[in-house]
C-alpha cells in the first residue's frame, strides 16, 4: 500500500488507543499485541484495496476495531458502520473514531440481527464465527451487487464447503499477506440455497 502520511497518522491514534484500552478491557489478545502493527493492521490494510470503490461498508462484531477501523482510517471519506453488542468495546470504538478523525464512522452498540443499516457494498468481519453464519448476518445487510470479504484461517476450505450446503455464491479467494495459513474470502452473488 502507498505511503499516506494522514492515514498513517490515523493508524498511529488507534494503535496508542487500542494498547491503552487493552489493558482494561480485553480488545485484542496480549500475545498479539506485541505485534499489534503486523497482526492487527497489515492484516486489516490488506483488506482495503478488495472492498468496492464506493457505498458503505459494515464491520459485524467489530470488537477493537479490526478491521473496520483501519479500513475507515484508509478511506476516510466512506461510510463504515462499526457493529458491537459489547457496550465497552463500543465506547471504545466511538472514542477511538473521534480520536482519529473519523466523522463517517457510525457505531451500532447492538446485536448485528437488531442493527438497521443502509444497504451495503460490502460487509466484513474478522474471528467473529463461521462462515455459514457470517452468511446469515450479512446477506440481508447487502445491496444488489455487494461483497463479503472474511479473513479465515486454516479450516477456510472446510467453512466454504459447510456454508455451500445452505447458500449460494461465488468465492475468490486471496493469500493473506500477513499469515501464510490464511486466505481471505470474497463472496458475492449470495442467496439462501432454495431461493
């Protein structure tokens, strides 16, 4: 990704929010946390040049931010919805976006069925459950059009074969390139199988 000194600037607030609140409330694993910049940014970053060029994006179960608030920190003049039932990593994300200048970033402190957003371009979401499930949260979020992207891990394969079983939809297929055991997963065309 190019140099970009006001997202950089952006990323740095949240790196220092993220670490401070860390210690209080469990935001991202303390073994991770170490290597906050590769593991949680990079990761998330690499998200950005897969999503749609424009309409808003969704990050379901947010929790610290990741990757919803690093992509908004890329593209600061999209909407993201940030989606958190966690009332404390909500009040973290609301702090967090106002610290890094975020005014597009709306934050849902609330269960992703009980959240009513805009149709959407995109939708994410990273650890947060399979991907037969993740399926069921975001096929009724999205647009005509719109995309899921999901980082998964080494049982990608298997979630793919699982959520086949139930709906419908083409998937490309990305090398992570922070975690050789990752791929990151770009569906669209989603319905329920029998639709």
């Amino acid at each position: 990704m190019k140099q970009d000194p006001a997202r950089d600037a952006r990323l740095a607030n949240y790196r220092d929010l993220l670490l401070r609140w860390n210690a209080t409330i469990n935001l991202v694993s303390a073994r991770t946390a170490a290597d906050i910049d590769r593991r949680h940014v990079a990761d998330s970053l690499q998200l950005v040049p897969l999503l749609p060029e424009e309409g808003p994006i969704a990050d379901l179960g947010s929790g610290g931010g990741l990757p919803g608030l690093v992509i908004a920190a890329a593209l600061p003049d999209r909407e993201v919805h940030l989606v958190e039932s966690d009332r404390r990593k909500a009040a973290f994300l609301i702090e967090a976006a106002a610290a890094m200048g975020l005014k597009r970033v709306k934050v849902h402190a609330q269960r992703i069925e009980q959240t009513s957003l805009p149709p959407l371009a995109a939708v994410t979401a990273r650890a947060l459950a399979p991907l037969d499930t993740l399926l069921g949260f975001a096929a009724p979020l999205l647009a005509p059009g719109g995309i899921t992207l999901f980082p998964k891990g080494r049982a990608a394969e298997e979630e793919l074969t699982s959520a086949a079983a139930h709906w419908h939809f083409t998937v490309e297929r990305f090398q992570s390139r922070t975690d050789p055991e990752a791929t990151i997963l770009r569906l669209n065309e989603i319905r329920r199988a029998g639709t």
